[in-house]
C-alpha cells in the first residue's frame, strides 16, 4: 500500500521511503482525527442564495499538480453543490460574476521521510516510523460585485505508518490511498465551506 504522494508522483523522498515500506507490506494509512466532517445542515443558508463559478487546484507545495486536481475536481464539484449554500455551482461565468476559489496545497510535515522508510526497509518493518502529509485547504469567494474577498482556511492530515510503528491516536484507517486522500478532502472542505456560510459578509 503505497501514500497519496506515491501513487500521485508527487514526492521523491516519499517514493523511496514508502517503496522500501512496501517491500515489508507493513505500510497503513490514517487520515487524522482533528478535523472532522460537518453536515451540510449546520451550514448558513442565505436567502436567497445565488449561483458561483468554481475554480479547483490541487498543489503540492505550492505548485499546481494537474493530476491530482483531475482526480479530485469533480468530487469537489458535487460536494460544493451539495452544501445547499448556492443556487447553482459551475465550471464557467455565471449571472452576477461570483467566483469561489478553492485550493487544496499538499505540504509536508514529517522531515526527513526517506531516511526512517530506509531504517524500516533494513530491519524488516520490525523498526516503526511514521510519514505525515499536511493539507492545507483555502477557499477565495468574491461576490461579483465590489465587496472584498472572504477567505477561509482549514488544515488536515495523513499519516502513513511503516513497519511496527503504532497506529496514530484520534485517526480513522483507510483502506487505500484514495480512500484516505477522498475522505480528507471531503471533510476539510466541509469545514471551510462552513466557516464561509457563517461569515456575516457572505450572500
């Protein structure tokens, strides 16, 4: 079982260290536990409300990552339509020119990941490390008309577990990569996306 940032080629270090892992099969991954998901109910519902063009990016640090932003555009399309704060969601200009920006930026956290998957990898999973990918998810909506940006921003987390490390306290298993990378998008937007329906300046 290989890490988001492996299956996606977004990492060197990451690739060397989960492939040593791999070779042990005692890879697990764990989306942290500290940002749940929040139901579209407790969201703001402005009256009336009014439709958006979406605008998605997946980054890693910083730098667009189009394959990533491919897997995961259409998941965050429907979730954004989903969320009932907007009339309607789409890919192009709407009537009234609102733009909602979100970006979704995979940086890292754990330092050093190559060298504790190559410990692993040389005492056969029987030493533990643990692989950390940080989130961080802003969203950028303009009105349409002259009323500044409100922007919002949430952090998540996944953690890759090799060899005999333990399994990360407050976090759920996931069964894959896409699993755990899904699951993480689907809850941290849910935050911001909920921060933005209860700012006073948003309709």
């Amino acid at each position: 079982m290989a890490t988001f940032r492996q299956l996606m080629s977004c990492s060197k270090h990451a690739f060397w260290a989960i492939g040593i892992a791999m070779l042990t099969g005692c890879a697990n991954m764990y989306v942290d536990g500290n940002t749940r998901e929040i139901s579209t109910s407790s969201f703001r519902k402005s009256n009336p409300n009014h439709p958006v063009q979406v605008m998605f990016e997946f980054q890693t640090k910083g730098v667009a990552n189009a394959h990533v932003t491919q897997f995961l555009k259409a998941r965050v399309t429907e979730q954004i339509k989903n969320s009932g704060i907007f009339s309607d969601v789409s890919e192009t200009p709407v009537p009234g020119g609102a733009l909602l920006s979100l970006i979704l930026n995979n940086v890292p956290v754990t330092d050093d990941a190559f060298s504790k998957g190559f410990v692993t990898g040389l005492t056969f999973g029987l030493a533990g490390s643990q692989v950390t990918d940080g989130y961080v998810c802003t969203v950028r909506y303009l009105n349409g008309t002259n009323d500044p940006a409100l922007v919002k921003q949430a952090r998540h987390a996944i953690h890759t577990t090799l060899g005999a490390s333990s399994a990360p306290e407050n976090a759920t298993k996931a069964e894959n990569a896409e699993e755990a990378v899904t699951l993480m998008t689907r809850q941290v937007i849910s935050n911001v996306l909920n921060d933005l329906s209860h700012d006073p300046s948003f309709k």
